[in-house]
C-alpha cells in the first residue's frame, strides 16, 4: 500500500484484520460524484458536471467491483462518454499494472506504469491501498471516486441525457428493497468470499463460510420463479449478486474455500447467471481468462502460481 505517498514493501492481500483475524477491507478515499449540472452528490464535493469525454474510468477485469462499473456503464449506453482503461489481471508486489496482457491496455490518460501512480497524482501523500475501480477526471486531475457503489449509482443517473439506455438501475418503486439487499450481501457474499479466502484464523475463516452459504441458499429461494430479483430488467441488486456469482466456481470454490456448493449447484443462481450474461452489454463485461490468472496470481494464496486448468464451467456460462 501507499503511505505519505511512497508505496511500502510488497503487494498483500490483507492490510488489516479484525479481533478473530479476519480480513478488513479498507474504507474508500475519494467519495465525489458527477452530477449532471455539477452540484455536489450525497458525499465530497461539487464541480463534478457530467461531459463527454471528460471522465476515464479504470478498472481491473478480474475484480466484481470494478465490474460493477464496466456493468453500469455498459448498461447506461456510456462507451462513447466515458473512456477505459484495464490494468493487467496477474497482481505484481506494487499491485495493479498496466500492460500489454490480452485484454488489458497502457494507461493512455496519465501513462501510469502502476494503478499506485494514478492515486499519488491525485494526492501525493495519500496513505492507504491503489484500489479499483477509479473515476478520473481529466480536467481537474484528480479522482472523482474510488467507491465501485457510488460510481455504479451515479452512472445511472449522473451523465443525464448523455446516457443512451434510458434502463433505470435504480428505480423509484424498490429502491427500499435493493438498499436492504445490498446490507444483506455485501458483508455475507460480496465481501464474505475475501473474508472466507483471506482469514487468517480457522473460527474468522468457518463465519465467513457459514455466511457466504446461508446467503446463497436464502437468495436461491428468493429467485424462485423470477428472472431477477426486483424488475423485469437488471437493477443494481442483481449487478452486486452477478460480478460475484460469475466469479464463484472459477476462483472463490477453490482458492477462498468456499467449497460446500457450487453455483453451478443451485437451481435458481444457475439460470440467473445465464439471465444476466443474456442481458445485452453484460457479456462483454466478464473475462474468465483475467479472472483466473487475477485470483491464483495472489502469492499469498497461491505460492507457486499454478492457475487450475479446470472448472467446467459450461453449466454456468
């Protein structure tokens, strides 16, 4: 991680823990929005109007939350507003870098070598981890955000008229419902897959698995008979459940331990997953290839680097 603006020692996964030695996320930095006349959003700062070609946004295929971004602005019809840039999947000892791996790309709007460089632009003392996704922008500078819920939110409504998909992801009628989903499985699935992986203690590991299962027993049953989970389109709840459902049997199965079930397994995860990539713009989104070699690039995990040649994932897929 960066501390006063100098990256320290070697990339790992785990930069803080909990009493029982389970893994702590860190706290999001930047928290500013785009608004489409500029006013300031629910956190940070104004002065963030929405225009074409002036936010870049970067992300790693590998991540669900950067994912989540790609997803919305996919969604929104925002390619042609909003540019990409994709660092490499394979996690270095100064984490993200960009490159010339298939399917990732050089950093063409500050010519970063690594994802640390763009947050001491911003910042040159910030302290804490180069995280994905990033909302740049090019005018000021500077990061707009670093929260993949705040990007994906403003996304949907920020750019206003810019965007060409009038799809809302958060519409009006549910937006109670989809604010208590994303309580419920952020902690027990988004999140709980990094707290089963990177626990460090067998009673902090065993919660979080006992989480990450009861979670997705009780949202199998809730998708009994439905396409999605609270339209008859994809909202954010289902955007949040999908980037870390497509990434289940090909990483958190194994290299987290989340080995009880698979997706795969489940009668109503499975066809929604297919729901989802079936949706237009989304497929597009995921990149198996980036995520395997993302995940079994985590040393710490994974010592020898051997990427599983494995799962099958055509039940899924």
């Amino acid at each position: 991680m960066l501390v006063e603006g100098k990256w320290t020692a070697d990339w790992h996964p785990v930069q803080a823990k909990d009493d029982k030695g389970g893994f702590v996320r860190q706290i999001s930095g930047f928290r500013n929005w785009v608004t489409a006349d500029g006013a300031a959003g629910p956190t940070g700062e104004g002065g963030f109007a929405a225009e074409a070609g002036r936010y870049h946004l970067y992300v790693a295929l590998i991540c669900p939350w950067a994912s989540r971004t790609l997803i919305g602005r996919s969604l929104k019809g925002l390619e042609d507003v909003i540019a990409v840039s994709i660092v490499e999947p394979a996690l270095t000892k100064e984490g993200w870098r960009f490159g010339s791996y298939p399917g990732a790309t050089t950093d063409a709007v500050n010519g970063a070598l690594y994802m640390h460089e763009i947050y001491t632009k911003a910042d040159p003392r910030y302290t804490g981890r180069a995280t994905v996704p990033v909302l740049w922008d090019r005018q000021k500078n500077t990061i707009v955000n670093n929260e993949s819920a705040d990007i994906l939110r403003m996304l949907n409504t920020g750019f206003g008229p810019l965007a060409k998909n009038d799809i809302d992801l958060y519409p009006a009628a549910h937006r109670s419902a989809i604010d208590a989903f994303s309580d419920k499985i952020y902690p027990a699935l988004n999140n709980g897959v990094y707290r089963a992986g990177f626990a460090t203690t067998q009673v902090a590991y065993e919660e979080a698995f006992n989480d990450v299962f009861r979670c997705l027993d009780e949202v199998d049953a809730a998708l009994e008979g439905k396409r999605f989970l609270f339209a008859d389109h994809p909202t954010e709840s289902d955007i949040r459940l999908f980037v870390t459902l497509v990434r289940f049997d090909v990483a958190y199965h194994g290299l987290f331990k989340c080995n009880l079930r698979r997706v795969a397994d489940y009668r109503n995860l499975r066809p929604f997953v297919r729901a989802m990539l079936d949706w237009p713009g989304i497929r597009k989104t995921v990149d198996i290839d980036h995520i395997k070699q993302g995940y079994y690039s985590i040393a710490s995990l994974n010592p020898n680097g051997i990427v599983p040649v494995g799962p099958d994932l055509s039940e899924v897929l």
